[in-house]
C-alpha cells in the first residue's frame, strides 16, 4: 500500500502546481497617500498669501521640512491595483509668513479616482 501511495501523491502534487496558472489574480487594492490637489486650487494661488489662506485653499501640507521652515510640500501619491504609479509634487515657498514661490514643476493633475462603495 505504501508503494502506491508515494507515486500517487508525487503525481498529484505535480498536476496541482501546474493548475495555478489557471486561477484568478488576487484584488489588489488601490493605495492613495498624500494631499489631493486640484487644478482649481492651484489656480486660487497667489504670491503674498499668509499661510492661513494657503491652508485654508490646499489644506495641511504633507511635509514641513524641520532644516526648511519657510518650504511646504504638498505630495500626491497614487498607486493604483493594476497600473503605475503615479505621483504629483508642489511646492511653495515662504518668506516669514507670505508667499514668495510656487514651484509646480513636478505637478500634474492626477485623474480622479472613484471612492463610491456601491454594489449592484
């Protein structure tokens, strides 16, 4: 019985790895991080603004750099299940409690993701 029972089990191991391939993907989940920034926003900028009414259009920034008072960093992170990355940077400059640059060179208006729960 014991002799049968090897190749039979050595048989049926090697027909099974090979099924994997036919089995669904595993959901992968779309991960967001960051501010979310709208072009509109970035538009309603304005160089002599107080950081009140930066906060008040953008929200908190993502990032105060400690070494870098007067910069804020305002980062958009998406990655989506299936896909690329993608990932948009804005940066504004400070000079005491106004506004001095808005350095929008790395920022690109990510598409809209759908965040409804509905299921049919």
């Amino acid at each position: 019985m014991h002799k049968l029972a090897t190749p039979f089990i050595l048989t049926l191991l090697i027909f099974t790895t090979g099924c994997t391939a036919l089995l669904p993907e595993p959901h992968k989940l779309d991960i967001q991080q960051g501010n979310r920034i709208k072009q509109e926003n970035v538009s309603k900028l304005k160089l002599g603004m107080t950081r009140k009414q930066v906060v008040f259009i953008l929200g908190t920034p993502l990032l105060k750099d400690g070494f870098h008072y007067n910069r804020w960093d305002y980062i958009d992170y998406f990655k989506p299940g299936k896909g690329d990355v993608q990932q948009s940077r804005l940066s504004l400059i400070f000079d005491g409690d106004r506004l001095t640059k808005i350095d929008d060179s790395h920022y690109i208006q990510l598409p809209e993701q759908d965040t409804s729960n509905t299921t049919d």
